[in-house]
C-alpha cells in the first residue's frame, strides 16, 4: 500500500519510504522563478539534477551499475540511511518493513529519489539496464548490512 500526491511523491510501509520523482524544468527559469529544490533542469548544455539540498551531508556515496536481469541488495541496515537516484534505465524496488512484516513494490525511472531507512529490507531488479547513485548522511559501515531475501 502507498500514498501520492500531485508534487510525484509517494510513500510507502506507513510514510516510512519515500520516492520523490524530481519535477522536469525545460529551460533556463525565468529570474525570480520559485523552483523546487529537488529538481532536473533539462538546458542546452545538458541536464542538471538537483537531487540533495539542504538535508543532512552526504559522508557515503557510491555510482550502481544496474544490468537488466540482476538483482541488488536482499538485505537490511539497522542504521544507515539509505537514498537512491535513478540516474538512467528502470528498476523495481522490493520492500519489507522488518518491524510488522508489511511488503510493498515500487517502480522507479530515471529522475526518481528513493530514502530507505534503517530496519527496511530491500532489493533492486533493474527492468531496463541503467545506473544510480547511492547516498548516505553517515560513512559505509560494513557491519550494518545483514542478508534479509525480499524477492
């Protein structure tokens, strides 16, 4: 079960994940022009997408391969943070709430923002081959990743 509304957010497992799909902004805005702060400006020079601001900094960050037919993940953090971009292609995200056993899905593409915070597992099986960035408030702990298969 999840909820949207008309900004692209959606949530999922009670509010506790979140994925943002950023609003497309053609051109170079106008001055004065009230944006979003998460956003993708798609100009001449190519796009750019803002995909972190004014949250907590970022002390982990990792680029994700994503071949079509893999699957990423089948595991669970007790502490980290987790947020992931969808830089390119398309992928299903696999979910389950440890604390109540609840599961939900949801489907990201490119310009799409997950969160995933600790005690939900998780897996990603990219439907159409692309790449992400995976970004976290707090540095890599190896010893917060335990196996938990969701899919």
């Amino acid at each position: 079960m999840h909820e949207s509304n008309d900004a692209g957010r959606e949530t999922f497992l009670e509010g506790k994940v979140i994925r943002d799909r950023l609003p497309v902004i053609q051109g170079r805005p106008a001055p004065g022009q009230v944006l979003p702060p998460l956003k993708r400006l798609l100009l001449p020079q190519g796009e750019l997408a803002q995909i972190q601001n004014g949250e907590p900094g970022i002390q982990y960050l990792a680029w994700i391969d994503l071949p079509e037919g893999g699957i990423r993940g089948n595991h669970v953090h007790q502490r980290k943070k987790e947020s992931i971009y969808v830089i390119a292609g398309e992928l299903q995200v696999y979910l389950e709430d440890l604390a109540n056993g609840a599961r939900a899905e949801c489907l990201m593409q490119a310009g799409d923002r997950i969160y995933i915070p600790p005690g939900i597992a998780h897996a990603l099986k990219p439907v159409r081959s692309g790449h992400a960035l995976e970004f976290a408030p707090d540095p890599l702990d190896p010893t917060d990743s335990a196996p938990h298969r969701v899919v």
